[in-house]
C-alpha cells in the first residue's frame, strides 16, 4: 500500500516506519518537527516538512495514497498539557479534520488514528474496555477531549462519507530516548523520574501528587510494532482497540524500582531507601488508569511481551549512552 503517515517523526510512527517498510509498503512522511526537530537519520522514506493543519500542504500528498495514519499530536507531561490547552485542542483536532476530510475526498481507503488512554479519564470501570467510552463521561483535560473528539471525528467521516478507520488507544509508551526536563511534569514520568533521580541526584525525588497514582505501561517498540502490523489488517477494520500491557503499577513503586536499578548500575550512590516528596499536581491527574487488553488477545492473537523490568532497563541503557556521549564530547 502507498501510505501517508502524519506526524511521522513522532515517537511511535518514527519506530513504526521500519515494520511498514519491511513489510512491502511504500510510506511518505509528514512533520513539523517542531517537538524534536529534524533529526539526522537514514529514511528509506519520502519526508516533507509541513502541517497538517494546512488543507493546501496536505492535498498534494493525498494523491495515490491509500492509507493513512494519523498520529499528530501536541505532547507534553501531565503539567504542560494544561499550560498549553488551547495550543492542543486548536491543533490537534484541526490536524485530524483536515486529514480526515482530505481522505475522504482522495478515496482513501483507510485512515487510521492514534488516540490515547486519556479517553478513560472519567471511568470509574476497571479495568478499562474500548467499549465504555461512550457511558465514561467527558475527559476533564483538553488533551482528552481532543482525543475523544477526533475518535468521533473518524467514526462521523466513517458513516457520512463511507470512510474506514482504525482507532488505537495506547496505554502510557514508554521511550527510551525520551529525556526529562528541569520543570516536573513536561517530560513523561519514566523520564521525568530518571532525570531527577540521575541527572539531579534527587533524594528526597519530587514526584508529583502523592505517587498512589496507578498506570499501565508498554514499551514503544511494541506499540510500533503492533500498530504497523495491524493497521490495515481486517480484523481491525473500523474497530477500536486499547494498546498496552497487563502490569499496572502504582507512580512510588515506578520510582523505586527506577532508584535500585540507578544504585545498582553504579549510576547514583547507595543513600539507603529512597525518600519521596509529593508535589502539588492539578486537580485533573487521574489516580488509576488500568486498561483492558483482553480484545487485542481475543481478536488479533497479540500480547505485550516487554516487562517493566525491561523497558526500565532500556530507559537506563539509552540514559547511560547519552552520559557517555557528553562526556565523550567533553574530553
């Protein structure tokens, strides 16, 4: 298939690129690279520089395009996606209209879109099943009702204008290369923590609220691949699907763990145990979001097989690597 990825230097579609290549798809990119900037690299795919906001950019990569994934998308930590609310809602739902819109019009055959499991933020249902969503309530963060909005955005296009769609739900992707920054709550947590714990030899660690805050994890390789392989499969045709891993885990225990394997690599110095200090987080930071993944096991045979452990060990590698490199560069 000849495919049109938006937001292609993102950090899923970026890892999701090499499986559709592999597996005999013809892919061209669109970006801003505004978050990450344009990262030097080896692309075995067309890449324009652009916003799909803009109806004008966006037509002429329509043309012979028979699947799109939509992946565009305003990325911050739990703090900056309240700092930057009208920034997302504006953004990302214009993003998605225009791209839906454009397809429809081009006769694409699919457009597939990356949601989020912020959708769940008002569930009081665990653990959370793709088809609660519509008895959930409204998000409370204008992040997820941008999400909800563009997953009803694609099921509106699918019954006026007969275009198929694919929704994925992510559960919290951990990226090795994400790296934390110095303002807590910009960066995701997994980085967050490692930079404070690491780089700022935090001890007592800031963590924001009071770390009983529970989530579940999946490791961006995973969630890349699994987005590549089943995109335009079928079995996924106008079906919504949470992505994610059955290992929730609550935010004091995420920083435990992080803190020994830290001790343990020699990266930080033994202190004894690890002291926490809660910082004010906003009112809307849900306290437990545990997806159900019983659907992608039922109907595409798929299950997470990525611990914890090992995506943890992965964020400590890349973190090392990058330590490493400064200090090469210092010599």
């Amino acid at each position: 298939m000849k495919l049109l990825l938006c937001g292609s230097e993102g950090t899923i579609l970026s890892q999701a690129i090499p499986h559709l290549l592999a597996a005999g798809h013809e892919v061209t990119g669109i970006d801003t690279c505004k978050k990450w900037g344009q990262r030097p690299k080896r692309r075995d795919y067309r890449l324009y520089i652009g916003d799909c906001t803009d109806p004008n950019v966006l037509r002429s990569l329509m043309h012979g395009i028979e699947g799109v994934i939509q992946g565009v998308a305003t990325l911050y930590g739990v703090v900056g996606y309240h700092e930057h609310a009208a920034e997302i809602l504006t953004n990302d739902i214009a993003a998605h209209q225009t791209t839906l819109r454009l397809a429809a019009d081009a006769g694409v055959a699919r457009v597939v879109f990356l949601s989020s499991s912020v959708v769940y933020e008002q569930s009081r249902h665990e653990p959370h099943r793709e088809e609660e969503v519509e008895f959930a309530g409204i998000p409370r963060t204008d992040y997820g009702i941008s999400k909800i909005v563009n997953e009803r955005l694609s099921r509106a296009y699918g019954r006026q204008r007969n275009l198929p769609f694919t929704i994925w739900r992510p559960f919290n992707v951990i990226n090795p290369a994400e790296e934390g920054e110095e303002s807590p709550g910009y960066s995701h947590v997994f980085a967050d923590m490692l930079h404070r714990l690491v780089v700022m030899r935090q001890n007592p660690l800031q963590i924001l609220g009071d770390g009983r805050q529970v989530r579940s994890f999946l490791h961006v390789r995973e969630a890349a691949e699994a987005i590549a392989r089943f995109s335009f499969d079928e079995r996924t045709n106008n079906e919504i699907f949470n992505l994610g891993r059955d290992e929730p885990v609550t935010m004091k225990s995420l920083a435990t763990r992080l803190y020994r394997k830290a001790v343990e690599r020699g990266l930080i110095p033994e202190a004894g145990s690890l002291a926490i200090r809660s910082v004010s987080v906003v009112d809307t930071d849900v306290k437990r979001r545990i997806g159900s993944f019983e659907k992608m096991t039922r109907e595409l045979n798929w299950t997470s097989c990525i611990s914890l452990d090992e995506s943890l060990d992965d964020c400590l590698d890349a973190l090392e690597a990058r330590q490493h490199s400064i200090a090469a560069l210092a010599r």
